[in-house]
C-alpha cells in the first residue's frame, strides 16, 4: 500500500488492491505474472547509524526491515541510548533468499568468477539481517530469529509479549519481514499454490490460490505502566497470544481446524475475553481451498452462538501472502483497525463459502472496535494467534 502507517492506513481503510505485475524479475515463463511487490523508498531513513559501506550492501528484505524498525522506534518515541540493551525478536520464512539466488546464479553461471561471493554468504544468514536492525537503531540487545513458516512474524510478536509480561524485558523490538525473490515464487508457481488471476479470493467459493506479497512491520512492545510513565502513544495493548502444532499433514491444515481453535483458545483464555468481547478477526485467509476451510470451521467452533456477529477479514486480498513478514503485517493492520475504528475488507470476494455463517467484511465499514484477534497459520503445522485491546 505504501512506506508507513499513515499510506498503510489510508490504503485498507478505503479498500485497496495493491497487487501488481512483477518488475523485480522476469516472469515470462511463469504462470502467474503478479504479486504485491513493494515500490521501495529511494532513500534509507536518514537517521540510522549505518555507514553507506553497509547500506550499500542491505538486502532488499533488510532495507523493508530497517524502513519499519526505524519508523516504529520513532513513533513509539524510543530514545537512542535509553532502549540500548533492548532486545529484538524478527520473524522470517525466506530471509535473505534473494541472496543465496544470486550466489547460487553465478556460482552456475560463472563459477570461476568469486567476486561478492563472500559477502553473499555471510549476508545470506537470517540473523545478519536483525544485526542490521540492530546496528541501525544502536541497540545491543539480544536478537532473535523465529522462523516458523507463516506464523513466524506472529510468534516473534508472541515472544516479545512474553518475554515484557514476564518481566524479562522491559522492551523489546519485534516484527516480522519477508522479500519477494524468483526462486520463492517459482517455487510456489511450479507448485501452482499460485491464483491464476492474479488477484487470491479467501472465502470465496471459488478461490483457487494464493498471491505472493512482501514487506516488513515491526512494533515497539513495552510494559504499559512504563510506557503510560514516559506519556508514550499507545497504540494498543497486547493481551493474549496462542500457539500450537497442527500435526494433520505438512501442508494441509485439520479439516476441523483443530489447531487454529485451540490456538484462538489459547490467545483469548490469556487475555481474559471471550468471543462477546472480540469486535473484529483478520484471519489467515490465504485464498486456498484447503486453508480458509479449515480456519472457517474453527471460527465457527470457537466463537459459538456468537458468529454470526463476527467480522472476519483477510487483508491478503489486498496485499498478497507476505509468508513469514504475513503475521507481523496483519497484527499491525488489526492495530490500525483497533486505532481508527474501521473494518479492512476482504476486496475480492464474489461468492462467498457457505463455511462463511460469520460476517465477512467484504468492503470497508466504520465500527467500534475495543478487541481484535489475528490468526497466523504456517506449513508444517505452526499455528499463532494474538489478542489486542484499545488502551482504556
């Protein structure tokens, strides 16, 4: 949708679609063309202590990282020197794939030629991209690397949560980033996960796959009595996170969405709220057949007598499957629903399932939100939810 909350925010609240052709790399012999490729800043954020050697040398999916660390730490108004030994839990399915691509490319191409080769390797590790945070935003804190599929970003937030409620921490930087690259997409085309239209439909009857998207988002979770002492702007408090392992098959979820009901559980029995006291849902809703099934019937089980009630959303409508960035994105976008009282929809829906006895959202609409919940659902089973409460 655009670089920052504010063009995030205007963008889901008036519904748009932000799914494109690919310029990144040659998709002529794809079956899919498009996907939600990100129109990247020309310029890093001027004030991050990085000098042009390493900016120079930041993969696209660390420069989305950096963009998003550094506009969350400015918001929360986090000071340098204050939050130094704060640590950072980043979420990431691909990480810097885009990298072993191209070792890979002139390593077959070339292979007598090793130039840039080294420092492909070395920036190819996943945690070089969260010490390029770090080093950005001068914290010195630990960092760590949750990758977990799908609901990487998710748990990263989770684990953050955990780490503040249990007074371990104070504050933590957490998020989640993902990059489009050719041999992710692919890999997903060969695979034909890919929706031949370009545009995935979760929900829909007649949804045939998903679109591939990228970004980063990342927020800034702090104890709230110690953010409510320093007068920072809450966007939100982070109540409830639930995680479990669907062990039904590698790909597929539980018909029955085991799994994802008692990961929802979970997230809410923490939080102390009930599906009465859940105003809106961004669901994983991939727009695959198997997926959306399966997390419709474990809404249905879970919010009970409620459902019909329910507003339930799938924002990858819009923006595509940001794979491990996919949870960090989407809990933001419940923080800016939560903020601003609006409902994203879910913008391409014709005709809805009959899994669908809640209510899907199918274009923007004012509401009063006080709880949202956010569902993250991963290949190999992993499953994460997170509970939100405006701040009273």
């Amino acid at each position: 949708m655009g670089n920052g909350w504010q063009a995030n925010a205007a963008g889901f609240r008036q519904g748009r679609i932000a799914l494109r052709e690919i310029t990144l790399f040659d998709t002529r012999k794809h079956r899919v063309r498009s996907g939600g490729e990100v129109k990247m800043p020309a310029d890093l954020p001027p004030d991050i202590a990085l000098g042009p050697r390493h900016r120079a040398r930041l993969d696209r999916a660390a420069m989305m990282l950096v963009h998003a660390g550094a506009e969350a730490t400015g918001q929360a108004g986090w000071k340098k020197g204050e939050a130094e030994r704060t640590p950072i839990s980043l979420g990431t399915s691909a990480g810097a794939m885009a990298l072993g691509q191209d070792y890979f490319r002139q390593a077959v191409t070339r292979p007598g030629v090793l130039q840039g080769q080294t420092q492909r390797i070395v920036r190819y590790l996943t945690e070089s991209q969260g010490l390029s945070l770090a080093e950005a935003l001068s914290l010195r804190g630990p960092v760590t690397i949750v990758s977990n599929a799908c609901a990487s970003g998710a748990n990263a937030i989770g684990q953050a949560f955990r780490l503040v409620k249990a007074g371990r921490a104070e504050r933590v930087l957490a998020g989640g980033y993902d990059a489009l690259c050719q041999l992710v997409f692919s890999g997903f085309d060969s695979l034909q996960a890919l929706t031949p239209s370009g545009l995935p439909r979760p929900f829909d009857v007649h949804r045939d796959g998903l679109a591939l998207g990228e970004g980063a988002a990342v927020v800034a979770v702090e104890a709230l009595e110690a953010a409510r002492a320093r007068g920072a702007d809450i966007l939100g408090e982070i109540v409830g996170y639930g995680a479990t392992t669907d062990l039904h098959h590698l790909t597929q979820p539980h018909p029955d969405g085991d799994a994802a009901f008692a990961s929802m559980s979970a997230a809410c029995a923490e939080a102390g709220l009930g599906p009465p006291d859940i105003d809106y849902i961004n669901s994983h809703g991939t727009g695959t057949p198997l997926n959306d099934i399966a997390e419709g019937r474990a809404i249905q089980r879970w919010a009970g007598d409620q459902v019909g009630r329910m507003a339930v959303s799938s924002t990858k409508a819009s923006i595509g499957h940001l794979l491990g960035g996919a949870g960090a994105v989407e809990a933001v976008i419940s923080l800016m629903a939560l903020r601003g009282n609006w409902l994203p929809p879910t913008t391409t829906v014709e005709n809805p399932d009959s899994v669908c006895t809640f209510d899907l959202v199918r274009v923007p609409r004012d509401a009063d939100v006080r709880a949202v919940l956010t569902n993250s659902f991963g290949f190999g089973g992993a499953n994460a939810t997170l509970v939100m409460r405006k701040i009273a």
